[in-house]
C-alpha cells in the first residue's frame, strides 16, 4: 500500500480534486487518490522514461486512464496555466523542488495549493512560498523507515495570516525549523534536528580547524547551531 509519507500527501488534497503529481515515478500518488475519489482527476508529469513508463504501468494496471494522465516534461511543462488546482511535487531535494518551482513561476502560482515533500533542504521551499504569495498553512514531520519527511502545504490566499514573525532573525530561524513544527516538536523533530546538531557542530570544528576559514560561512552555521540548540533544550 502507499507510503505515509505519500497518505499525509493525499490529505492535504480535497475531494474531487483536479491536481498535478510533478516527479510521479510510479504514480503511486494519482493511483491511490483517484481509486478512492472517482471524482479527483489528475496528471502524473516525469521528466525520465523509465519512471514514465512506470507510471503508464500502474495506471494501465488500475484501468485509471479516465482519471489519470501520464506526460513526459520537465517540471511544470507538462501542465498548462491554471490546468492544475494542486501542485504536489514529493520526494526530491528542496533545491530541486524550488527550482521546478521557479523555472515556470507563472504556472505554479496558477494553482491554489502547492504541496511539497522536501528530503532536505525545506528551508529553501518554505522561502520561495513566502517570496511567492503562498502563505504556508501547515506542515507535518514524519518518521518512515528510518528516514525523516516533511510536508509543506501552502494556499495561495491574500487574506490567510502568515506563520512567520516580522522580526528577521526569528523569521530566519522559522524557515530552518518549519513554523509549525517548531511548535509542534514532535519525536520526528526532536530526532532530526538532535542530528543535525551533530553534524553542524563537526563542521563547525572542521572549519575552525582549517587552514583558512570562511568567517561568514563559520558564523552562519554558528547561528543555526543556536537557534537549533534554543529549540531541542529550551521550551517554548
Ligand atoms: N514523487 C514520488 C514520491 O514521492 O515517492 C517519486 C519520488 S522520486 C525519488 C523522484 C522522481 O522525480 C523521479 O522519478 C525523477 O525522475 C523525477 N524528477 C526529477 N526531476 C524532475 C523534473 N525536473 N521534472 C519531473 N520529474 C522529475
């Protein structure tokens, strides 16, 4: 059966939903919503054949052709402006996220909704849905064998209150750590970021050890270090 990781997905999707999985590999995702919703349509979009042909598979073995359309393109090429109310693109590192989501800006905020599953790197996500008029409206942290996913969910709404402070160096911290999760603070969290202290602090010792020492680079990992220690040791 589907992933959790791919089930907290399909939540965040309303019923009879007309949305995009963008990176679908097996279309897994647009299989799954659209056997429980008849009403939910969808386009599965993958830039590799392989993956292509994956998902042509499960669609064919599903008999979901009605509901499901498989296309081959890059990113949001697939999809036309205002084709899609969802956008989900899950399973792929922030950065890359971020950029299929600025290479056709014009269709990604044609939609209402953009969901996002970041491996890594939420932070730059988290910034492009600020900068872009999408305010974050929730975010889940979850533990699936091992590894730790997030969900971002961000409406495109004028009159929706943003998560984020006014203050810049709380509003930095907020993107690092999620808005909401950082709130929250769940086993996940507690583990992910116990982690990346681990790491940030033998980096930090690497670099001072170094030869030559990038100060600004040294002071930027610093302040994460804090903010990140501020969260797992203090409360609220
Ligand atoms: N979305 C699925 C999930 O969350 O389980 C599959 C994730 S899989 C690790 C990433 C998929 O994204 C691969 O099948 C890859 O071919 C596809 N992909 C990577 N870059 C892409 C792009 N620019 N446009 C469309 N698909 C892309």
């Amino acid at each position: 059966s589907l992933s959790n990781r791919l089930k907290i997905v399909a939540g965040y999707l309303p019923q009879g939903a007309r949305f995009a999985d963008i990176g679908s590999d097996h279309a897994y995702l647009p299989a799954y919503v659209c056997q429980k919703d008849l009403d939910a349509k969808a386009i599965a979009g993958e830039v590799n054949q392989g993956p292509l042909d994956s998902a042509k598979k499960t669609i064919r073995l599903h008999q979901l052709e009605e509901q499901v359309d498989v296309r081959l393109g890059n990113g949001l090429a697939v999809l036309r402006e205002g084709e899609a109310d969802q956008i989900v693109i899950a399973g792929m590192g922030g950065s890359l996220i971020t950029s299929i989501l600025k290479n056709q800006a014009r269709i990604a905020k044609s939609a209402s909704r953009i969901i996002a599953q970041p491996n890594v790197d939420a932070r730059e996500v988290r910034r492009w849905f600020e900068q872009n008029g999408f305010i974050l409206m929730a975010e889940e942290m979850v533990e699936e064998q091992g590894h730790i996913y997030e969900v971002l969910v961000a409406d495109k709404q004028e009159n929706a209150s943003s998560p984020y402070s006014n203050d810049n160096q709380k509003k930095g911290k907020q993107f690092l750590l999620g808005p909401y999760l950082v709130k929250e603070k769940n086993a996940a969290f507690i583990e992910k970021w116990t982690l990346e202290k681990a790491n940030l602090e033998r980096i930090i010792s690497q670099m001072q050890q170094a030869k030559r020492v990038n100060y600004e680079r040294m002071s930027a990992f610093q302040t994460e270090l804090n903010w990140i220690k501020e969260e797992l040791y203090h409360e609220g």
